[in-house]
C-alpha cells in the first residue's frame, strides 16, 4: 500500500476542493474516507491531488438512503437532496404510482406523430445542426441525445442508441412518450416542469425500472419565451457526467438562436453588459420588424431586458423596451457601429444591430396615415389636458409612457 501512494495521496475530484475546504471535502466524500486519505497524506508527507481521470464520486448509497426517506418511509426529503426530484416524487405518488411497478414506454401513434412533425417543424430544422454538434460533442461517453416537444414525447434522436438493449430502445425512438405522467421521474420531465437545466442519475429516477439511466435535459423556448420542448443527453448504466448538464444547456441556448434566427426580420439586435464581447454565446437576440416591433428574443435577452408578456392580438415595441428613439438602431446598422443602449430602468447595456432583408409587414398590420394621425391627436390632447406630464397622460390613455413618446415622436418625422 505504502509503495502506491508514496508519490501522491489520489482522492476523488472532490479532493482538489477538499484540500483548500476540509468542511467540504467531509461533505462531498464522506467524513471517514476523508480523514483516512489526510491521514494518510501526513504520515507519509506526501501532497493531496486529483488524477485528471478519476471515477465521479458515487451517490449511490445517498440516492438510495433518500429513497428509503421519501418513498418507503414516506418522509421528508434528506439534506442533500434536490428539492424538485421530491417533488417529483410526490406527484407520482399523489398519482398512485409505485416505483416497483411494471412500466410500458408507450408510443404515440403514427398519425399523432406525423402531426407533431408538421407543429414543430421549424423546431426540428433548428435543432439538426445542434444535435449534430452535440453529439459530437459526446463522442464516446454512451450518452445519446433526444429532442421532445414540450409534452415530453420525442421528436428526434441523435447519437449512439444501442437498439439491442432494451432499455435504449425503449427510449431511443422517436414519438414516445417521456412525460412524468407517463414514466415518472426523468430530466425530460422535471425540464419540462422545473423549466430549468437538470440532471438525474440512476436512482434518482422514481421507478426502479428507470434506474440505469443518468440523463441531463434542458428546456427550450421559442422566440416568445414559451416553453416548446427539451433538449436531452441519456445514457445507460455509464458514469455518472453531471457536467453534461451544463452541455446540454449551452446546446439549448444555441437551438434557442437558430430558431429565433429563422423568424423573418429586418433587424437583428445583439445585446450584452458593456465591456462584454459582442458575437458570444453570452449575447442577448432581438429581432425587430421595419417598424421596430418585437418579433422574438432569446432568453439572455430576457434577461438583460424584462420583456413583460403582450395579450392576444397585442405586439410589443422596441421603443416599450429601450429608451431610445427606435430608427436610430436602423441608422446604427448601416454604419455597422456598436451603440449604447439606455433602458428604461436607468441601466444601459451595449448592443450591435444588423439589417437583414425581412418580408413587409402585411397591409392590414401596418396602421394607415389617418388612423395615425386619429393617434396621434388623442395622444397630445391626453398630455395638453394633463399640463404636459406624461406619465399622468399614459395612465389615462392605459398605454406605457415609452409609448408616448414614441407616438408623439413619430408624428413629429410625419
């Protein structure tokens, strides 16, 4: 034993971190087996590291203390314990499910299926290049991707799917049906639920029957923001690769783009923090139509600008969003500069607009001179009846002051 370890104690990944944070290391690798590798270590004077290949620490004592807790013992959930998979949990139990029950992967029918092709067209011709990358990406770990809509049942698989395991087969097919309600606990679910990036391992899965599968998944939302599928990376009785979460959910953002990218537009918007680099992953998207309403962002847009949701019927304007008179983003595109761009919560972020030719906007959309110009009027009378202020105006009107000003600002260039 001695000659083994007298160059270097070896500790799991965590050990790197357990080094500099003892309390830690305690935690991640368990206290015994902790104190055993520093002991060790001193005795012999030699350094605490962590081979560059080292197995992932194995949860499978915590997973299974936490099922004995949650569904023998119908307890609470342990420390350690990810909030949403007890929730999961208990809503397949409040379902009358029970995790030693047989399970059946159902598929929908071929009908059903050739109509979710067709609704999610514009998803699946997004995702091809993003899968083919991904599972690339992947490339020898026995992980394969699956693309689902957002009930959770499969559009698509890419990757290594060893179809004469059952248990690959089972899943690696296109049409069935992944959802909690039909098959418990799984990252497709609890994406779907948690509309989060997630990952689950073995027996984190509620029926035992699930419980060689490890899995990541990720949510993806269209140029609206809402939730229209998931991205997936699965693999049967492998190491356990939490990392693929992180994967997966850079793998959704970039399918997140290429579908917002494909939106007919005349203006596309790349946003970011200033000092940030423009063209990253990192970027905000918005693109605007050649009156500067909003056609879509994706979600790091939404989250350098709140973009509150419109009713039926109803589009939100550029103007709504950023304090900025909109044509000057047109007029920043033609010189291809970066701009400043002001919000109106008082926070300014840096953006790069580029023109892309789009489709007009159809006639019936684009209100004629004299309903502008009806506007227009009710508008200044609103603000003259109000000595001027704005904001009081925009209350009576039941319009946003940015509103305001842009209609009045645009009346002026008439």
């Amino acid at each position: 034993m001695a000659g083994k370890i007298a160059t270097a104690i070896f500790c799991p990944p965590t050990g790197q971190v357990a080094r500099d944070n003892p309390e830690l290391g305690r935690a991640a690798w368990g206290y015994s087996q902790f104190e055993t590798c520093c002991a060790a270590a001193s005795s012999l004077g030699t350094p605490l590291v962590t081979p560059l290949h080292t197995p992932t620490f194995d949860r499978s004592a915590l997973i299974a203390q936490a099922r004995h807790a949650v569904l023998a013992r119908g307890g609470a959930q342990p420390p350690g314990m990810e909030p949403w998979i007890a929730r999961s949990w208990q809503r397949c139990l409040q379902a009358g499910r029970t995790p030693e029950q047989a399970l059946a992967f159902d598929c929908v029918s071929r009908a059903a299926l050739c109509r979710t092709h067709d609704e999610h067209a514009q998803l699946l011709r997004a995702a091809g290049p993003v899968l083919t990358h991904l599972v690339h990406a992947i490339g020898g770990m026995g992980y394969f991707a699956l693309l689902t809509d957002r009930r959770g049942v499969v559009l698509d698989v890419k990757g290594p799917v060893d179809h004469r395991d059952p248990r690959a087969h089972a899943i690696g097919r296109a049409g069935i049906d992944l959802s909690e309600g039909s098959v418990g606990t799984t990252a497709i679910g609890a994406a779907l639920t948690e509309l989060r990036p997630v990952w689950l391992h073995r027996g984190e899965h509620f029926f035992d029957a699930n419980g060689s599968y490890s899995c990541a998944g990720a949510p993806l939302f269209d140029p609206l923001g809402h939730c229209v599928g998931m991205l997936d990376l699965t693999g049967v009785d492998v190491p356990e690769r939490p990392e693929l979460r992180h994967v997966v959910a850079r793998s959704a953002r970039a399918l997140e783009d290429a579908l917002l990218l494909q939106e007919p537009h005349a203006l596309l918007l790349r946003l970011n923090w200033p000092g940030a680099q423009l063209g990253s992953e990192s970027d905000g998207l918005m693109v605007l139509d050649a009156d500067g309403y909003l056609l879509g962002g994706n979600s790091a847009a939404r989250q350098l600008i709140p973009m509150p949701r419109s009713l039926p019927g109803q589009r939100l304007h550029s103007s709504d969003l950023l304090a900025l008179d909109w044509p000057r983003l047109f007029d920043a595109a033609m010189h291809g500069q970066s701009i400043d761009l002001p919000l109106w919560s008082g926070l300014r972020l840096q953006a790069m607009a580029t023109r892309h030719s789009a489709c007009a906007l159809p006639a019936h959309s684009v209100p004629s001179a004299p309903l502008r110009e009806t506007e227009a009027e009710w508008i200044r009378s609103a603000v003259r009846a109000t000595r001027g202020n704005v904001a009081q105006a925009a209350r009576a009107l039941g319009i946003s002051r940015a509103t305001v000003y842009r209609k009045l600002g645009r009346k002026a260039k008439d």
